[in-house]
C-alpha cells in the first residue's frame, strides 16, 4: 500500500506573493473607502513634488477597482506566471512586474494627465507575450506567438482606436510589448532558470 501523502508546495513565490499583495491592497481600498486606491494604488497626475507621485508609478499595478477586475487579472496570472516563474526564475518575473509598472505608470502619467490608471492588466499583457514567445528559436517563430501577437495586441490596438470604454489600451500594448522585448533578450542570452 502506499502511504505517500500529497503536499502544497510554494511553486512561484512572486506570483504567489503579487497575488496576495493584490488582494491586500483591494481589501484595504474597500476599508478606507477607495481612499488607499487614490493616494497609492493609482497613477494620475500630480505634483511632482509629491512624495507618492513616485510611489503611484509602481504601486498601480497593485490595486484593482473591484472584486472582479482583480479576479480577471489574477486568473490570468496565475494561469501563466508559474510556469514563466519556473523557467526564468522569481528575480526575472519581478523584473518584468517592475519595470511594466514603470513604465505604463510614467506613459499614463504623461499622456493621460485626466485619467487614473490602476490594475494589473499591463503585467497580464506582459506575461501573456512573454509565454507566446517561449517557443522562439533561431530563424524559427512559432506559429502561436504570431496568432497571440495578432489576436491580443490587434484587439488592443483596433479597441484604443474605435471603442471608448474604462480600459486603458495603451497600459495593454505596452505590456504586451514589455513581455515580448524580454523574451527576445531572455532568447538571446539563452536564459534558463537562474535567480
């Protein structure tokens, strides 16, 4: 007979860790009231001068607007950024959160100076390019990352252009191109898991 039990392992420590972060961060908007949302957890414009000017650059892709838009970006990466976490490493995959933050939240500050941005659609947008690219090879693209590229971004680019809606577009693409330039470069130095 065997007796071998199962066990829960922590098997992405950092999409484990955003995940919980996300989840923090919306529990406490909704204690202060979507308070915590406006001071730290989204990008708009501000004064410079402002100590959380900066802070909201990275934190934004930390807060969500409701229960449900935290539970379609979650969804996704926890579908996908375990296995990336696995074959790049945690210190990559907090490298490619980071710096989407950066720069949508620096893109939107600038560009869209009477809008908020918050939510981790970039980061989604990043690590759906970054697994579409996996199958990349010299002189080889695999026909999936090409259908992903045209299905994601084609819908992101025609829906910026044509459809006016709550969603920022622009946080999408970049994203999506974020995933695909680390890809590239991961490719490049013939990355493999290493953190």
């Amino acid at each position: 007979m065997n007796n071998k039990r199962y066990k829960i392992v922590l098997n992405a420590p950092v999409i484990l860790g955003y995940t919980f972060l996300c989840v923090v961060v919306l529990a406490v908007n909704f204690l202060t009231l979507g308070k915590s949302n406006t001071m730290l957890f989204s990008v708009y414009r501000s004064p410079m001068r402002s100590l959380f000017t900066y802070f909201r650059f990275i934190g934004h892709v930390f807060g969500h607007s409701s229960i449900s838009h935290l539970i379609n970006n979650i969804m996704l990466i926890l579908l996908v950024g375990p296995g990336l976490e696995e074959r790049y490493g945690s210190g990559k995959i907090a490298i490619v959160i980071l710096v989407t933050a950066l720069i949508t939240g620096i893109v939107h500050f600038i560009f869209f100076p009477g809008a908020a941005l918050l939510g981790a659609s970039g980061v989604v947008f990043a690590f759906i390019m970054l697994s579409a690219a996996i199958g990349i090879r010299d002189r080889e693209v695999p026909l999936t990352f090409i259908l992903v590229t045209v299905l994601y971004l084609g819908e992101q680019i025609y829906e910026g252009l044509f459809t006016a809606d709550n969603v920022s577009h622009l946080t999408h693409i970049i994203g999506g191109v974020i995933g695909a330039v680390y890809a590239y470069m991961w490719r490049a130095k013939g990355s493999r898991r290493r953190s």
